[in-house]
C-alpha cells in the first residue's frame, strides 16, 4: 500500500516553508524502478479558540495526507502528498534537467503556503459565523509523470561541466537567493496573521536583533532583543484593512503585557493598517484612533505600522541609517511613531 514514505530510499532534495508550516521535498525510489518526489508537511503551531482552523487540519483541507507511522522528516506530525513521479531510474537520473520544474514549483509552494493559510482561516471563519461547514478543497494536481529519454542528462555529468557553466550557475543561485531574501520583507506592506509575524521575525533578525515567536496565546506575538541583551522587546502584532479603533482587543493585550514583563522589554504595538490599500493612498488614512492615542498614550508604549518597519529597512539598505539607530528609536520612542521625521 502507498504511502508516500516506504522504498528502497527516501532522502531530502529541498526544503522550505513559510507561516508556521515546515516543508520537505523528498525523492523516493521505488524497487519497481520507478521514484517519486514528494513533499512532507507539518506546522507545530496549535491556536486556541473554535473559529481557526488548525494548521494539520489545513494541510488535510488542500489534499494532503496524513501519514500513520514515524516519518524520518517530521515524526508523527507528517502530511505528505507526492507531486511527480519519474517512470524510469536506473542510473541516477533524479536531478537532470526536468526535474527542474518540480524544484522550482516546490519552493514556490513552500513560500506561499503561510499566505494561502490565512486566507482560508479567513474563508474558514466566515463560513462558521455564517453556519456552514468548511469543505475539503484539495489544490493539488494528481502527480505528474516524467518520462527519462536519451536526451536527459544523467548525475554523472555535472562533474564534466565547462567552468564557464559552473560559474554561470553559482551566479544564478546567488542572484535567486538575494532575490528571495529581499522578497521576504514585502508581506510588511499587505500581510496578516503568521505570515505577518514571520517577516517582523525576519526584519527584526536583518536589524541585528534576535528574535522568535512568544507562545501562542500569550499577550505578544513576538519576543526581540539586542545580542548584550541590553535593549529587549514585545510585539503584539496585526494586519487589519482599517485603523486600529479601541475596541480592539489588541490594546488589552498590550496593556496586559506591560503590567506583566519582568525584564524591561519595550512594549510595541505594530499594526499593519489599511493592509489591502496601495501605499500611496494610505496617507490621508489614520492608522491609530485618537482615542487609541488618547489610551495607549499614558504608558510607555510605541505604536507603529508595519509600514514604518519596512521604510526603515529600506533606509537601512540605502545606506542612510544604520540597523543600530533603528534599534535604538524603536526603544525610546513612545506615543504614535513619526517616520520619517519632519525634516530628516
């Protein structure tokens, strides 16, 4: 019986992930002479309350499945699903040229997976608060079928390429990383949720600091702090299409969060508002109520956009800043945060 795990050898030949979930692509070789390449899932995130749907529920939800025994890649918490299938392998053909694709649309996958989780967690509430179920929707195509012919390249032969090739190649690979890199920051502009969260994580590890996810259900997202552990933050953070009102429970959490933190952590508010109008229009939009201003602005706290992080980074890479002068506005700055400022 398949199950996407079992053969004669089952190995990683990529990798990735976004959100909270972890991907692996595996090639498995079958004793048929046939190999497969098929991704492994799972997401060690569990969020408390009855209108989410669970991130393993999620992977059920677009067509994967759940694998009953140890998987060597994600133990008990595996959901795989086999995207290609080569017919013939005998003299290690798995990297050679078509299999190119099957690379290319994993990583694309894996870097998209945490957006396409929020928005069927979107999906998933409306159809609760409206009194239907969620059905599953696999997305997923059934696995496509590779045929080997003598004009594919076998393994063998990258040892034999031009060094021109080789150079070519490597340079390929570093342009595509820096690309993927500096891709990571743009959720900063239109982002919710992990996804959101992640790409804080991100930007704040670009500005030196350290930085990872709080527990869920804590009163912040995000624990941040400088390698002297001199300066230390707490994030709550959001992605909302509007301003931030004072209904909104994210003043209690951050408020709970101050009267709470032992160590000094500067607590920020980062909001990432009006998340679904262009940049341009955003600058008549308030991003914070008046009387949010009016609340929060009786303790030390900074409120900020996501926005404002992302114009920061990129003052940073224009060389007009430094990372250390960011850190260090964000934890003396308190109220409404101003950037840039008039003037400068």
């Amino acid at each position: 019986m398949y199950d996407g795990h079992l053969g004669i050898e089952n190995r990683q030949v990529n990798a990735g992930g976004s959100g909270s979930f972890q991907l692996i692509l595996s090639y498995l070789r079958q004793g048929n002479g046939h190999g497969e390449f098929v991704i492994h899932a799972t997401s060690n995130s569990f969020y408390f309350g009855g209108a989410t749907l669970q991130p393993l529920d999620f992977l059920a939800n677009i067509g994967f499945t759940k694998y009953s025994g140890q998987c060597q890649f994600h133990g008990d918490q595996c959901f795989y699903r086999s995207i290609a299938i080569l017919k013939k392998d005998e003299r290690g053909f798995e990297n050679y040229s078509q299999t190119e694709s099957v690379h290319n649309g994993f990583k694309s996958f894996a870097s998209k997976i945490g957006e396409l989780y929020d928005l069927r967690q979107n999906e998933y509430r409306i159809i609760r608060e409206i009194g239907l179920s969620l059905q599953v929707r696999g997305i997923l195509q059934a696995p496509v079928e590779i045929e080997i012919t003598e004009k594919d390249i076998p393994v063998w032969v990258e040892k034999e390429k031009f060094q021109q090739l080789i150079q070519l190649e490597t340079q390929r690979n570093k342009i595509q990383g820096e690309i993927d890199f500096y891709r990571k920051f743009l959720p900063l502009l239109f982002s919710t949720g992990d996804n959101l969260e992640n790409t804080v994580i991100h930007s704040l590890q670009f500005l030196g600091l350290n930085a990872n996810k709080a527990e869920k259900g804590f009163t912040v997202d995000v624990f941040a702090e400088t390698n002297d552990k001199e300066k230390k933050f707490g994030f709550e953070i959001t992605g909302i299409n509007e301003s931030v009102k004072k209904s909104s429970r994210k003043l209690t959490q951050v408020l709970d969060f101050e009267r709470i933190k032992e160590h000094g952590e500067k607590t920020i508010l980062l909001v990432n508002s009006h998340n679904g109008t262009p940049i341009a229009e955003r600058a008549s939009l308030e991003n914070f109520t008046q009387p949010v201003i009016d609340f929060l602005g009786r303790h030390p706290i900074l409120m900020m956009t996501s926005l404002d992080l992302y114009r920061m980074i990129k003052d940073v890479l224009d060389e007009k800043c430094s990372k250390e002068s960011v850190v260090e506005r964000l934890f003396v700055k308190t109220g409404v945060l101003v950037y840039p400022e008039s003037g400068g």
